[in-house]
C-alpha cells in the first residue's frame, strides 16, 4: 500500500490519565477522560473508555467524527501486518482484521478543539508499534469543535501530523480478505459505496 509523503510539523501534547473530575493541570490543560496508560502493547482492553469517549463526543455534538477518524485509520492500516511480538499463529493476521476504538481524549491546548487517540485491539492487548512507509505512527487526530473539522493527525507521541492525501481503500487487499477484515470496516465500505457480491468481487 503507497502512502503519500507525510508533512510533520512537532508540537508535543502532553496526555495523563487523571479522573474527569480533575481540575487544570500545571500546563493549564484540562483533561477530560482517560482511565489508564496505553502505551504498553500488554494493556487490557478497557471498553468503559470507548464508552466515556462516545459520551462525549456526542455532549459535543461530534459523535459522527468518530466514524469518519476511524473509517480513516483503516484505510491508512488495512495492510499492515500485527507486529511480531503480538503474533500466535502462523496465520499472517492485519490490523483491518482487528477492532479500532477511541481510548482517550481531552480538550487540547487550544480549549477549541479536542485530541481522540485510537488505538487497535488483538485479543485484549493494545497493538502499538505500526509506523507508516515513511516511519511516522498516526494514532490519533485533533477536531475543531465548532467547525466539526479534523485539523491534523497525531503521532504516537502526541506530535502533529500533516496528510497531504488520505488513501482510499485498497479493493485487491479487500476482496482477498473479505471474509476476514472487520465487521465494522466491512460494513463502513458498504456505506461509502463499496459493493460485495456473492463470488467474492468488490467494486464501488
């Protein structure tokens, strides 16, 4: 899969994981929800996350960007393998087979606009590690609230990430893989056009 040229520009974003209730931080930063740290490729699925996160992006009216950041991802993914240390059968398994949820998120530096990190899911562990051809990790994105617009991407260190073109879906991969790639990929082609038949072809 061919990705085009990343423009990176680094503004680094500090993330915590204190309680929803937590006053400004000492980098006058409020943060909104995150109940654990994920960096760690060992980290248990949290679905309560996702859950709090949905919650509040539908308080701010944005739930449809949910749909829209991970329909994005997994277009960005879809042929990139589960990396080694994850890896237990001789199955070659890809991250557009795997669930992709929202794990946290808070209102950014800008009090205008809100950071949502995403991240995939193999059997309860958190899948890290997936750089793109160019070796820059987008694992999340930063929406306007009052535009409802995705601003930039954001790597895996907080750091901006600029996307001259976003991919579109890779139909070869696709249709190879039909019967694999998750449901939630599946049916979001299906939305934006994508048609399967009953001998295994995929068109738009």
């Amino acid at each position: 899969m061919t990705f085009n040229r990343f423009y990176l520009f680094i503004t680094i974003l500090c993330f915590s994981c204190n309680n929803p209730e937590t006053k400004e931080s000492s980098s006058n930063k409020k943060i909104i929800s995150s109940k654990k740290d994920v960096d760690g490729s060992n980290e248990h699925i949290d679905i309560e996350n996702e859950k709090n996160a949905l919650s509040f992006l539908q308080s701010k009216g944005l739930l449809n960007i949910n749909d829209t950041c991970k329909w994005i991802l997994y277009n960005l993914y879809s042929t990139y393998e589960l990396p080694k240390a994850l890896q237990d059968t001789g199955e070659k398994i890809f991250l557009s087979y795997l669930d992709l949820r929202p794990s946290i998120y808070h209102l950014a530096q800008d009090k205008k606009s809100i950071d949502i990190i995403y991240l995939f899911f193999y059997k309860g562990f958190t899948v890290q590690n997936y750089p793109t051809s160019d070796g820059i990790i987008v694992k999340g994105v930063n929406v306007g609230i009052k535009d409802r617009k995705i601003n930039y991407f954001l790597n895996g260190h907080g750091s901006q990430v600029f996307i001259n073109d976003i991919p579109p879906p890779d139909i070869a991969f696709i249709q190879q893989n039909r019967e694999k790639i998750n449901r939630w990929y599946k049916d979001a082609l299906i939305q934006h056009g994508y048609k399967f038949d009953n001998v295994g072809n995929t068109s738009k």
